[in-house]
C-alpha cells in the first residue's frame, strides 16, 4: 500500500505528465486556491523536472472571494478583467499550457444577491472569450483536477466526525485519479485506449439522432452532419497529447443547436456559481429551452439559462456508464468534474470546435453555420441513471440500442474494459 505522500506525488506526476503533458521551454500557468499548495508545489517542481521555462502560480482564496460578493460595490462586476484576459490570451497564443485545481467550497455564494453573481460571469465570459475560444478547440493543452478543501469535504462527508472528512475525500479522488496504483501513467494509458474504443466504435455506426428516455426523461438529440465522438485525452494544435480532465470516464460529441425535442430531468445536484441547483427538468423545443423546474436553486438555473442566447441550448451530449468507478463509488462530489463522470450528462451553453470533423479550422461563423452552439458559458449537469435508456438512430431510421438500464448495450458494448 502507498503512503500519502507516495500518493500525492504519484497526483502531481499525473498532473504535469499525463494532463497538461508539459514539454521542455513550455510556460505553465496554474490556477489554484491556497488550500491546495501543497499539491501546487508538487506540480511546479514536477513541472520544472518536465523542462518547463515558467510555472506561473495564481492564486486564489475562497473567503476573500466571498468577501468581496458580501462588500464590493455592485458595478465592480460589471468591469471586465481585461488585464487578466489580455495576458491569459497573450500566452495560449505563445504556446503555453493551463492548469486549474480546483478546491472551492459548492456553497460558498449561498446567500449572495443572484445579480451580483450573474453579473460577474456574464462580464467575466466576455472578456475571456478569445482565450476560451482557444481552449474549447484545443489549440492549447488544458487540464482540470481537485483538491480537498475541508469546507469541500465538509459537504461530501457530512456525517464523519470533522477530523476525518478531509481524508476522507482523498481517499476517494487517489481512487478515482489511479493515484493510489504503483504505475499510475500506464494504467491512464490503458484507460484512454478503451475510451478511444468506444469513440471508434460511435463515430463508424454514424448516428444522425439520440433518443433518451428515463423516469423523467424523454429527449431525442439530433446530432450535426460531421460530429465527432471524441474522449478527454486530446491532441493540441502543435501536436502535443494532453488530458483536459482528471479523472474522466465520458466519451462526448457535440447536439445539433436546434435538434433537442423533449424533457429531460436531473439526476444529481448541480454546483453553479456558489449555488447548488437540485431536482431541476428542462423542456426543449427545437433546441432552445422553452420551461424549467427546479426545486432548489431556481433562480441560479433561469440566470444560467439566461447568460446569453447560447445559454438555453445545448453544447454537448456525453455518455458515462451508470457501472463506472466514480459511480459506483457512491459518492456525491458536488462538483462537475467528478458527477459528470458517474452519469451521462448533457452541457448548456458552448460546442466544442473539435467535435466537429475540420471544427478546429472553422471560424465562429462557420461553426454557427454547421449547427454548432456559441455561448460564454458551459455548464454540464447529470441526467443519467440505472433506468436510463439510450438509442442510436441513422439517417435511414435504423435504431440501434446505445444504453440499456444505465449501461452499455450490447453489441456496442464489445466487452471494453475501462
């Protein structure tokens, strides 16, 4: 058995090598809160280890960012960040690579005055759009991973005695990440290779519609002419692997803007801009969302809904098996990095260019063209469950089952195992 720290250092390899895959007289920028430093040090020595040229840090600190919802003037959110955006753009377009831990607490603006909260992601999107557009289509190397906070592990362990909370929580992200195996890259490697499988596997049956259904749920899901099934591990524009999320269990492609009919309902919470948003439906007409419930955080999903006109479509449609580790794992993590990979999940807001055959070279009005929905914001939430159902349709009207109760139907399921 590995200790802690053999554990924390396998994390931080992982991070450096098979996340953002950092390569000699690379710049890496990460983003952090204080909580996580010690895993931070870890990432900046492997990181110069790698041959970086510069780790940036920025950090952060969840109570001064509660402070300043509490204290700051109102129309502080409505000034954009633009010395920040300007120098984040500035380096992806030098090449560089990006990494966030994140740690932040899911409650941590409850109670703040919603239109505070809006304002700031609304101004914030905007003036980060040039640099998101270059990560949502892989032109730079990107990667997302946690670490525990104990107001975090607070609210995924609240019934164990304080003290033991944190651990807890680590325990359960060494698991899910592998960093708890002797030869964590290898077992990554081997994991990535049975997702590509199942991305092989999608793209050659050319599904033109998705129909889902579920207690709750009936949505059918046309998906664009030239849709790519595509998986976490991905390739940059200079060539260079990177993994943009760990842990990831989802294989994803992108809804034709206007193709979504029906209902669908959430199976988990949603963490959304400090708020937990729970027990939520949306009803879609041609693509758009025409009504929603929610029986908490309703106001934080019709704010969301309401970022901009992309908001209220959808931007990708993922598929996770109901028997996935993190699943089975039983644990709520009340964060998207970690419950969309226990659950198909569907995404309001932006495409990924990628999934799309020849997307990354398409500017935004080309893409808007092939059906691609454009957006500030992308927000993932949970909608899969051991009832649900998904079939595969083509363009001749063949159905094909995809799912059946929560898991992969045979004979798509080929017996892959990841």
């Amino acid at each position: 058995m590995l200790s802690f720290k053999q554990k924390l250092e396998n994390y931080a390899l992982l991070a450096v090598k098979i996340g953002v895959n950092i390569q000699p007289g690379q710049t890496l920028v990460l983003n952090a809160d204080i909580a996580a430093a010690e895993l931070v040090r870890l990432v900046v020595r492997n990181a110069y280890e790698a041959g970086a040229k510069l780790v940036k840090v920025n950090y952060t600190d969840e109570q001064v960012t509660r402070t300043r919802y509490d204290l700051a003037p109102r129309d502080s959110f409505l000034e954009p960040p633009q010395w920040q955006a300007d120098e984040l753009a500035d380096l992806a377009r030098g090449g560089a690579a990006f990494m966030t831990i994140i740690s932040t607490n899911p409650d941590l603006l409850n109670g703040v005055e919603p239109g505070r909260i809006s304002d700031h992601q609304r101004t914030h999107g905007q003036a980060m759009a040039p640099y998101r557009e270059m990560m949502m289509s892989n032109q730079v190397s990107w990667c997302g991973l946690a670490f525990p906070s104990p107001s975090w592990a607070a609210k995924v362990f609240p019934e164990a005695p304080a003290e033991e909370q944190v651990e807890l929580l680590w325990n359960a992200i060494f698991q899910a990440v592998r960093a708890d195996l002797e030869n964590p890259v290898e077992a990554w490697t081997q994991h990535l290779d049975g997702l590509k499988q199942r991305c092989d596997m999608l793209n050659a049956s050319k599904f033109r519609k998705l129909h889902y259904t579920a207690p709750g749920t009936d949505l059918t899901i046309e998906l664009p002419e030239g849709h790519i099934w595509c998986q976490a591990g991905a390739v940059n524009s200079r060539g260079v692997s990177f993994l943009a999320n760990i842990p990831t269990e989802e294989v994803f492609t992108a809804p034709l803007k206007t193709g979504a009919n029906g209902t669908v309902s959430s199976t988990k919470p949603l963490s959304y801009g400090g708020n937990i948003i729970d027990q939520f439906s949306l009803t879609l007409e041609n693509g758009k969302v025409t009504d929603f419930k929610a029986e908490i955080g309703h106001e934080a999903l019709s704010s969301l809904l309401a970022m901009d006109e992309g908001a209220a479509y959808f931007g990708e449609v993922a598929l996770v098996p109901y028997h996935s580790p993190i699943s089975e794992s039983g644990i709520l993590y009340y964060t998207t990095l970690y419950d969309e990979n226990a659950s198909c999940h569907l995404a309001l807001g932006a495409a990924y260019a990628f999934t799309l055959q020849d997307g990354i070279s398409m500017t935004k009005e080309q893409l808007i063209e092939k059906g691609m929905n454009q957006s500030l914001t992308h927000v993932d939430f949970m909608m899969g469950s051991p009832e649900m159902n998904i079939d595969g349709i083509t363009d001749d009207g063949k159905s094909t089952p995809i799912f059946r109760n929560g898991n992969w139907a045979s004979p798509l399921d080929f017996s892959v195992k990841i």
